[in-house]
C-alpha cells in the first residue's frame, strides 16, 4: 500500500484502530520493536537514534565537551 499524505488518524475506522492500537502497546509492553543501533562515531557505543541524540552532547569522547575554563 502507498502512503498518502492525505492519510489521517481520525480517517482510520475504529474497527482498524484500536486493534493496532493494543498490538503496539503489546510491542511496547514486550521491549519494543527491535531497536536499530548504531556506533557512536566518538566512543564506539551503541545507541539507538533517541539515545544517541540524548547520548552525544554527553560523549565523554565527543567534541562537544566544554574545554573552555572559567567564567
Ligand atoms: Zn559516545
């Protein structure tokens, strides 16, 4: 099936709806869908694309660490 942009949450029948609902929240419940992980390119962890945004400002290996001392 083709996405449609035209495709919006209060066209889908409830009949369709609610028991997607309950497999996700099943999915959720059960860990989630598989994650997809990648390396974080500083320390070589792995993060998923949530956690590696959280996770790169933070890298003790990344660039974004404040070298600057004082103020
Ligand atoms: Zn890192």
């Amino acid at each position: 099936m083709k996405y449609r942009e035209s495709w919006e949450l209060p066209s889908i029948p409830n009949e369709v709806f609610w028991p997607e609902v309950g497999r996700r929240r099943n999915e959720i419940a059960s860990g989630g869908r598989p994650k997809t992980l990648r390396d974080c390119e500083y320390c070589g962890q792995q993060y998923s694309a949530r956690e590696m945004r959280k996770h790169k400002p933070l890298c003790p290996k990344g660039p974004n660490k404040k070298t600057k001392k004082g103020k």
